[in-house]
C-alpha cells in the first residue's frame, strides 16, 4: 500500500516520499523506527526526553497501538528529523527541525492524518502550531506551556509521613489520582487511555510509583524506567485535601531516588509555568530549568483529507 511517493523495501518501512532535497519515510512497525532514531534522539535524551520514554514503552509492547504514526525526515543519508503519534496523545516534535516542518505537515495533510494534539521544546513547537493551524485551517483550543527541570542535586525535605512503592494492588488508588490530574491539567481526558489501565501499563512497563504515606495514602509520583541515563517524573499528584503539607515535595523525592538507584544520571520532570507554586516546589528540591514547552490542542477538521 503506498500512501506517498515510492514503497520502501526495508523492513518496516511502509512509504517513502520524496520532497526537493528531503525525504520523508514513514514507518509500519516501532521497532524498525527505533533502530533509525534511537541514536538520534539518544544524542540529547534531556532534550528528546518524551520521545525517549514514550518509545522505549512502546517497543515493549507486542504490538503497536492503533493509528500509530512513526516518521523521520532524511537529507541524503542523513537523519533531520524525526516525530510520532499515536491515539490521542500529542505529536512529539522535539526532533522535528523548523526548516522541516513545511514538508511535514505538507505530507501530514496530504495523507489525511488529524493531529489532535502537539507537544514540544518552545524553539520548535510554535512555528510548528503556526503552520500546522494555517494549512490545515483548525484552530488552537488549548495551550499548555510548561518548563523542563533537570535536578542537579537533591535537596531532601523533612516532612512527616514516608514513602512505598506501588504494585499492582495499587491500581485503582493510582488510576484515580492519575485521572484527577489530567482533568485539573487538561481539563478533559477525551480519547486517552483508562486512567487504570494507564497505571497498571505503568507498572507493567517498569515504571516507578512512589506513594507518599501519612496514616492514608496522601501524594503520588511516578518514574520511567532510566533509559539512556534519563530518567523523567510525572505525573506528581496530591488530592486536594492534602495539599500545603509537603507530601508533593517528599513523594517527588521518594522518585528522584528510585530512579537513581536505576542508573538515571539525567532525573528531569515538567512543570506547568502557570503553577507558580509546583515550579518554586521542584526548584527547592534541587531541579534547574532547562528549556520551556508547549502542548496545544487543537479543534477543527482538516482542510485537507486523503
């Protein structure tokens, strides 16, 4: 099946197009992308942080979500650029260069594929939501913008209570919390996985969930798994009832040393730039800015379809 340009014999690899100097491949099956991007992206993990943790989940599964999409950009031999979507998470553009993104969405419009979220580092992220907006005439329904924190040394705070670790009989508890916050952070959790089935894939995939104890579970955080020597955190999550007590700071804490313990040289997290509060919290415990993102979510239909 061609969906654009010539049909590639590589294993996994469905289509290739070709567009002036550059070449688009997209990609059928995760693995055979992962084998092309791997030490792309590994060259900067704090950089290509979401990308990094999202695929190596992926790759552990037995097979790829649907309406998976998996491309690279290409100038001669050499990988430019590279991003994927799948279901309702947003599109990775991280690795997508700006001198890329006109030939991206070009080919993303022209094979019909709806992006219904975008997310990335600021430098690259808002010249991609301008162009996507103007050539597939949606518009931006939500902007979500957010800082990188790299921890360059641990500040332990003293706060009553101590830490666990989830199992699986923590599931229920996790996949609460988990969709509480995603409806204070995105305010709808349309189309994204059961929030329990999300913390026992969490789980399942080697993920850290420290759980913050006083008398009652009060605090969460989980941690991926270390890969390249990075490590991410988040979702960190108190229910309301609990918060000004320090448990978000302690249960922070509690995952920044589990995953150290795993090898993580790099422990990075995200912070919403409008919670002044969580970006003073994570700066107390040792975490530095790196870099701001932005995530949008956008309404419309194409203009453009297969």
């Amino acid at each position: 099946m061609l969906l654009d340009g010539v049909k590639n014999s590589v294993a996994g690899v469905g289509w290739v197009g070709e567009y002036g100097a550059m070449r688009i491949e997209r990609y059928a099956d995760v693995h055979a992308f992962w084998g092309v991007v791997e030490g792309f992206y590994a060259a900067d993990p704090v950089r290509h942080t979401v990308p990094m943790t999202v695929l190596s989940r992926l790759l552990a599964l037995g097979e790829p979500p649907a309406g998976i999409v998996l491309l690279t950009v290409h100038e001669g031999e050499e990988v430019v650029g590279a991003a994927f979507q799948y279901g309702a998470w947003p599109m990775s553009l991280s690795g997508l260069p700006v001198r890329t993104h006109e030939v991206v969405v070009g080919y993303l419009l022209r094979q019909g594929v709806v992006l219904r979220r975008a997310l990335g580092p600021r430098d690259v992220a808002d010249n991609f939501i301008e162009v996507w907006t103007k050539a597939a005439g949606v518009d931006v329904k939500r902007l979500l913008s957010e800082r990188l924190f790299r921890l360059e040394g641990l500040v332990e705070p003293s706060v009553a209570g101590a830490g666990r670790f989830g199992t699986v009989d923590d599931v229920e508890l996790l996949g609460r919390w988990c969709s509480e916050f995603s409806d204070e952070a995105l305010g709808d959790d349309e189309g994204l996985p059961d929030p329990v089935e999300f913390a026992r894939d969490a789980l399942a995939g080697g993920r850290g969930a420290a759980i913050w104890v006083d008398g009652d579970p009060v605090a969460m955080a989980l941690a991926t798994k270390p890969v390249s020597g990075m490590s991410r955190i988040g979702p960190v999550y108190t229910p309301k009832e609990y918060r000004g007590r320090g448990y978000g700071s302690a249960v922070t804490a509690a995952a920044v040393t589990w995953a150290v313990e795993r090898g993580a040289r790099d422990v990075l997290l995200f912070a919403d730039l409008d919670n002044p509060v969580a970006n003073s919290i994570y700066q107390r415990l040792g975490f530095r800015p790196v870099f701001e993102a932005v995530e949008a979510t956008f309404t419309g239909r194409n203009t453009l379809g297969s």
